[in-house]
C-alpha cells in the first residue's frame, strides 16, 4: 500500500508542476509589451492603389505573402473615421466602393492628430487581410 502512494504523490507533483508552468507562461503572454511597426521593416512599400490590385486580383496569394507582415503604403486620404480613442484612415484604391483600410495604434500617452482628407500620406502597417477592403493593423504615419 506504501509503494501506491508514492506513486500518486509522484503524479499529483508534475501536475501541480505543469499547472504552474501554464501560469506563469499565461502570465507572460498576457504582460507583453505591443509589438508595434515603428521599427519593423516593411515587406513592400508601394502605393496604396498597387497594392489594392495586387491584393484583390487574387485574394488567397495576397493572404500568404501579405497577412500578418508589416506594409508601407503612399496614398490619398480618402475617408477618416473617428471614435473616443482612436481613429482609422481610409485610403483611396481607385475603386469607389472599397480601399485600404488603416486603424491606427496609439501608443499610451501620445495624441495623434488625424489627417486631413484629401492628403497624401505614407502609412506603414500590420495587415490583417481582405474583406472588400484591404485592412491594416497598428498603424502608423511615416509622414
């Protein structure tokens, strides 16, 4: 009977063990500093209008060498939509219906002024895909 209760000793310890390190490692997922693009470099720097065609002529080849990589683009603003803390910009693709769809990140304590529509600007972000716009993440102006 002695030898049965080492061995769940045994097993109730790499359990508390596994349980710990699944915390602490949640832990550290959940504290992780925003991985911005300020210092990233981009995988294209193009026109937001090169862009939109090269994404939306074939959607799937788009998603594998785009999605998720960080992006540089020049454009017009042709939208900018804003909210209490944030603001994303809609840049012109040469399609009336759709663009690229930029929200910015604002790091903390930063004001960030929108831009004025009608503006060329160079934005560089994550994107995130298609859905009838090209959308990008954590934005930033270059200039």
């Amino acid at each position: 009977m002695r030898i049965s209760i080492n061995k769940h000793k045994h097993v109730y310890i790499l359990i508390i063990v596994i349980i710990l390190c699944s915390l602490i490692y949640a832990w550290y997922l959940y504290n992780k500093p925003h991985q911005g693009v300020e210092k990233s470099k981009p995988v294209i720097t193009t026109s937001a209008v090169n862009f939109y065609h090269l994404y939306s002529e074939n959607e799937g080849e788009g998603d594998k060498k785009f999605s998720g990589k960080v992006i540089e683009l020049s454009g017009i603003v042709d939208d900018v939509e804003l909210s209490d803390s944030s603001f994303s910009v809609h840049l012109a693709a040469g399609n009336t219906l759709s663009g690229i769809n930029c929200s910015m990140y604002f790091p903390k304590k930063k004001q960030i002024e929108p831009p004025k529509i009608g503006s060329v600007i160079l934005i560089k972000g994550r994107c995130a895909g298609y859905l009838m716009d090209v959308n990008l993440v954590d934005c930033i102006i270059e200039k």
